[in-house]
C-alpha cells in the first residue's frame, strides 16, 4: 500500500508545473494520471473538489484556475473572428440602414413633387389631401397613426422603416402620376379621393401577399440620429 502512494506521489510530483515560483498541476494531465480517459468525467471530479473548498472555507479561486487559451495562436484566433464577426455586423447594418436613407430621401423628394402636382391640379387643402393618402394605407388618420405607434407629431416618415416607407413611396409616386396624367381631377375632394385610393390599393396589395398592415409595423431609431451614427461609423 504504501509502494502505491509513494508511486502515486511520484507521479504528481513529475506532473508539477513550476512558473513564476508557483506550483501547479494541469487538470489535462491530472486525469490521465489518476485513471480518467474521459474529460467529462474528470469535470465532475473537479467539480466536487471545489465544492469541498467551499465546504472547508477556502477560497477555490486561490486553488482552482480556469485557464481558456493556453497558446498566443489559439488566442489571436479568438482575437481575429470576434473582429471580423463585429465587422460583419456592422457592415450588415451599414447595408440596411443605407437602405434606409436612400428610400427616405425618395420619399422626400417625390412628395415635394406630388404636392407641386397636387397644387396643379387645384389642391389648396394640403392636410386634408395627406390624410387621404394615410387613411388609404394606414386605415388610420396620421394623427391615429402617431398615437398607436407611439411617436412624435410629425415623426412618422422619419421613424419608418425600409418595408414602411417603400409601401409610402408607392402611394407618393402612384398618386402622382395619377394626377399628373388625369386632368380630370380637380379641387380638394376629387384629389383627396385619388390619393385615398391609391393608398388602399397598396394596403390591399400588402395583404394579399400576406405583409404586415404598415400601423403594426414597429418604429425605428429617428432618422436624423441614424444618419449621425452613420457618418461616425464611416
């Protein structure tokens, strides 16, 4: 029995690490040394090893190190995909949020050209006539629009996001053209009523593709913070 210890005392002995005048052993050796071929295993030996610290109050920080890349190599590997998995995420929302713009400033830039139109073809009640075309789409006022998705006055074209406001550059640049071609319609109401419809076509268009209605579409970041992100980004 005791040839056995004083071999087994040995064989820790061989196993002992000594850096920077500590001592230590690797648990990877440790297991092979005292019969485990499976590391799972010799887990659960550790396990209740630093359970008995506990017990006895000692501190299992002061004889238990979880060591979790041992080589410079594997280090700089972790290193090296943790950038470049950052790097994809921020180029992915880079994408999406340059989307984002682009169909903004389209969105801008053809309702300055419907409501040119639209005061051609005898509109002078210009909050009557962009309700209109919220009611068609949203089935909702732009004020009951707001409310229910809980934005700012004023802040839904610039809360939208890319699937929102390509459904409203739809409806702006239909209902341009519409009133651009069709002489017929004149005043207030008959504008008022082409934009109206043209906004429920695009509603109707929504839902049979099966899309989500534009009102339950959640808000996004303001537009004019985004653009500021972007620019520190670049």
């Amino acid at each position: 029995m005791n040839n056995i210890i004083s071999k087994q005392n040995n064989s820790f002995e061989s196993l002992k690490i000594i850096k920077n005048n500590s001592e230590y052993w690797s648990a990877r050796q440790l297991m092979v040394a005292l019969g485990y071929s499976n590391w799972q295993n010799f887990d659960e030996v550790i396990k209740k090893a630093k359970k008995a610290c506990i017990n006895s109050d000692q501190n299992v920080e002061n004889h238990f190190i979880t060591i979790n890349s041992r080589k410079p190599q594997i280090a700089l590997a972790q290193t090296y995909f943790a950038i470049q998995t950052r790097r994809q995420e921020l180029t992915d929302q880079l994408n999406s949020d340059s989307k984002r713009l682009f169909i903004r400033s389209e969105v801008t830039v053809q309702n300055k050209k419907l409501f040119s139109t639209a005061k051609k073809s005898g509109v002078k009640k210009f909050g009557l006539f962009n309700d209109a075309g919220y009611r068609g789409l949203y089935n909702h006022t732009l004020s009951e629009i707001e409310h229910k998705k809980g934005i700012k006055k004023g802040e839904l074209l610039d809360r939208a996001g890319s699937t929102e406001l390509a459904a409203n550059l739809f409806r702006i640049t239909q209902t341009e053209d519409i009133l651009a071609k069709d002489k017929n319609i004149r005043g207030d109401i008959p504008a008022s009523d082409a934009h109206y419809q043209v906004g429920r076509k695009v509603r109707k268009t929504i839902e049979e593709i099966g899309g989500t209605p534009p009102e339950l579409l959640p808000p996004e970041k303001n537009i004019k913070t985004l653009e500021s992100e972007i620019k520190k980004l670049k």
